[in-house]
C-alpha cells in the first residue's frame, strides 16, 4: 500500500489531503480524503473513491456527492505517430469531454480539449529546446483568448511562467520532484489589471510513503 501526503497553504489559510492506494493485480484502488474529511471530526465530505487500470481507464465515486467519473484513454498511431485520447464523463453534470494530444516528434506536440454541447475548445502547441526549455501557446476558441506558458526545467527543479491575456494574470512557480525529499511547488500570482497589484502566494508540498 501506499500513501500520500499533501498540504497546501495560501495567503489566508491552510489545507491538507491523503491519498491512499493498493495494487490488486493490474488494477489500482485508491482513496482521497481532502481536509473537509478530517476538520471538526470524521466526515465523508471530500471522500474519493477510485479503481484505476493506468493507461486504460478511471472510474472516480464522489462518496457525499453519490456521483461517478468515468475516464477512458486510448492510443492508436497515425502516420506512424503517436494520438492519444482520453474520454472523460461526469453523470453528475452530464458533463463530456475529450481530450487528445498529437507528438510529431520529442519535441513538437500539439493538443486539444473540448467539452461537448458548448463552445470550451483550446487548442495548445508545446515545443522543448533543448530537452530543458518549454514553450507553449495556447488558444481557447470559447474566450477568444491566448494563453502563453514557459517553463525550464534545471535537475529536479522546474520554474515556470504563465499569462492569461484575457484576465491579464501573470504567474511565477517553482516546484521541485525529489526522491528523497518528496515534492514541493511554490508559486505567485497577480492580476495586472488591478490597480493594487497584491500577489497571491500558494505553497504546495507531498510526500509518499510506501507501507
């Protein structure tokens, strides 16, 4: 078994989640308790449950919300590349979606993601130079709106750099994955169009446990 710990903190206030998972042959069982679970007491609220065969699919059962998530993904090859798709349905919110992604090599990728019955379409290209550096644009056909995002990637630690032209929210992180001292993300946010320019500070750190 194995689980996992993850706080997060914010300029206000804190908050903690748990996961734990088994193997059962091929087939993965988990569970995830966000801190609604375990604050004034024992409570399902934020109880997760999930049975999980990765790279094939995901069904998610939202113990207080009685609602399940069932995702599939699939890879089939064109022009001898690699097309990835995933499926995703909420029943709650009768909610689909698709997601697929293209490489044309190591370094050139292009995405999509649409949601079916409305216009949340967002078209992203990805390009690494280098092996270390990311560059990705993005488009969303329901905003009419760019995105652009930057990243480097220097041993364990990755710094990155995202702004949203139509909210104009700028945004600096820096996270690190090690396997000795578990992960970690830190990152800043601040919205350019507001006259006091006060950024949000988000703190985020994991660590898992084999048991």
């Amino acid at each position: 078994m194995k689980a996992s710990f993850k706080g997060r903190y914010t300029n206000d206030k804190g908050t903690a989640a748990v996961t734990l998972s088994a193997n059962a042959g091929d087939i993965k069982l988990r569970a995830s308790m966000t801190d609604a679970t375990v604050v004034k007491g024992p409570s399902l609220n934020g109880l997760t449950l999930a049975v999980e065969k990765p790279g094939f699919f995901i069904i998610d059962y939202d113990v207080p919300k009685k609602d399940f998530r069932f995702q599939f993904m699939n890879s089939v090859r064109v022009a001898e590349k690699p097309l990835k798709l995933t499926y995703i349905h909420s029943r709650g919110d009768n909610r689909t979606v698709v997601d697929g992604s293209f490489a044309f090599d190591s370094a050139n990728k292009l995405s999509a993601n649409y949601m079916f019955g409305t216009r949340n379409c967002k078209l992203k290209y990805s390009y690494v130079h280098g092996g270390v550096t990311t560059l990705e644009p993005c488009y969303d056909f329901g905003k009419n709106a760019w995105d652009f995002a930057i990243s480097r990637r220097m041993n364990d630690d990755v710094f990155k750099a995202t702004y949203q032209t139509l909210s104009k929210d700028l945004a600096l992180e820096w996270s690190r994955n090690s396997k000795f001292n578990g992960t970690f993300k830190i990152s800043a946010s601040v919205n350019l169009a507001e006259e006091t320019k006060i950024p949000k500070l988000i703190a985020e750190s994991s660590w898992d446990l084999e048991m």
